[in-house]
C-alpha cells in the first residue's frame, strides 16, 4: 500500500528532478551568458588594451567578447609567434585560436591604427560567436555594401583574402567595413550599434591614419615633379651649350656653364632630401607592403 507520505516524496523528487534538468537545460542554453559572466568578472585588462577599450567605446556585450578574447598588444617578434605569421607577411594584428592579438606600433602619428586594428579584430570574434542564418543575411548586407564601393584597393585586399583565407571572405568584409567605412545602410549601423556605442571614432582614427601616407605621398610627388621639371631644364641649358660649343661662340658658352652648375647641384641636393623621404616614408609604412614608393631619380654628373 502507497502511503501518501511516500508519495509526496515520490513528487517532491520528481520536482526536483524537474528543477535540475531545468537548470541543466538552462546552463546549456545560456553557457556563452555564463562565460561572458565569467570574464567580465575576472579579466584584467593591460592598461595599454583598457586604453584603447575606452577610446573605441564598447559596448557592454562587444566588452564581454573582447575579454573573452583576452586581448594582448605585443611586440614584432611576440606577434609573429603569437599570431603564426609566415616569412614575408605582414600583419597589424589577428584573432587567432581564440585570442586577439594587436602589433605594437610605435610611431605615434600611426598608432592611432592600433585602436581600428583592435576593433577589426573584436569583430572577428564577435562574427564567430553568430549563427549561420544571422551570418547569411549579413553576408548579403555586406556584399551589397562592397560591390557598390567598387573601390580597386578593396577589391585587390579581398582578392588576397581568398587565396589566404578562402571561405572567409565575408567575415573579412565584415571587420573591414564595420572599422574602416563612414558611411554604412542603416540595417548594418544597427547591427554594428551592438558592438560599438560610437563607431565613427573608429573610421576617424583609420582616416587620420591613412591620411598620414596620403599626405606624405603627395608632399613627395610634388617634390618628384620640381625635380623631373629642374631635368627638363638642365636640358635645355645642355642643348644651348652644345650648340654655342659648334658655332664656337666661347664667351655665350662660358656664361652659361654657371647656369647649368647651379641647376646640376640644385638637383642633386634635391634628389637627396626625395631619397631621405622615400626611405623614411617606407620606413613608417614597412607593415604595408603595398604603400612602397618604387619611384626614383638618379642624380645627375
């Protein structure tokens, strides 16, 4: 015979098996919650990576990613071991198994750059964490986005992209746009709105960084074009001296050569100060291969 005793122990057990899968099904359900938690409690930040958290204004979900992530700002060689990187390439940063890791950078007029780099790869990280249906409707946004642009750099970089990383290449669109474009639809602005309180900090910083190169590129090709001009005339002196030197017209000769002098070491002294800027030019941008300046001027004996 049952007694009811014995059966309100029989339901007390089974509320509490009720109860424990309950709370299983839960922890199973909202681990990602429970880990993001975990960081936001535990996790230090450098006081380099809080600094560059602050300035590119995360929001409270993009700083439970970010920690996660255990962000870290290395040195060239720390970097090249962190982020696997191979002989010849080069990197500003990466999220690799798991980690963010940011190159430092150590001219102060770019590492502006390094706030972008962090938020690029923030987003790597952030597009892991999606699921495919969100990461299919995005990817359509994206391209969108990419093929009105029709920008000839962009397109050279993604098709890099799909050699090194085929398969990724929307991922990849969705780090660069999402950091380096001011102006985006308003379905992915609200998308990215979860990750970043003000994104236009994080264009800013990536204008004033290209705007280094773009300025220094044009102060050198300015100063290439005075000298391919001071060329042209040093020419046509030497073709005036050639031709007083086969009429023997010596006293018009002699009171040109301090003319062509005066060009030839005006030259020279310019093809200097262009050499000294291109080296330094390709020094502040030794990270990024394609912005080499491959121009050069001989000076002239």
């Amino acid at each position: 015979m049952i007694t009811m005793r014995h059966q309100a122990n029989q339901t007390i057990r089974r509320i509490i098996q009720l109860a424990l899968t309950g709370l299983a099904v839960a922890a199973i359900l909202n681990y990602q919650f429970f880990l993001d938690q975990y960081a936001l409690a535990t996790f230090q930040p450098p006081s380099a990576v809080a600094a560059i958290q602050a300035r590119i204004e995360l929001t409270d979900q993009a700083r439970a990613i970010f920690y996660r992530a255990q962000p870290r700002i290395d040195n060239k060689a720390t970097f090249n071991s962190d982020c696997s990187t191979s002989k010849g390439e080069l990197e500003l940063g990466c999220f690799y198994r798991g980690r963010i890791y940011v190159l430092q950078i150590e001219n102060t007029d770019l590492a502006p750059e390094m706030d972008v780099v962090t938020a690029h790869e923030l987003l790597h990280a952030a597009w892991d964490r999606l699921g495919r249906s969100e990461q299919e409707r995005l990817t359509t946004l994206l391209e969108q986005v990419y093929h009105g642009l029709n920008d000839p750099a962009l397109n050279d970089r993604m098709a890099g992209y799909a050699k090194t990383e085929p398969g990724q290449e929307a991922n990849e669109l969705h780090s660069i746009l999402g950091t380096e474009q001011v102006r985006l639809p308003a379905e992915l602005e609200q998308h990215y709105s979860r990750y970043f309180k003000n994104r236009a900090v994080i264009t800013a910083a990536q204008g004033a960084y290209e705007g280094v190169f773009t300025s220094r590129r044009q102060q050198l090709e300015g100063e290439l074009a005075a000298i391919r001009s001071l060329k042209g005339q040093l020419a046509v002196v030497n073709q005036q001296l050639d031709a007083y030197k086969a009429a023997g017209r010596i006293e018009q000769y002699n009171a040109l050569v301090p003319r062509q002098n005066n060009l030839v070491d005006t030259i020279n002294s310019r093809i200097d100060a262009y050499r000294l800027g291109v080296d330094e030019y390709n020094q502040l941008s030794k990270s990024l291969d394609s912005q080499a300046i491959t121009d050069t001027e001989s000076t002239v004996q």
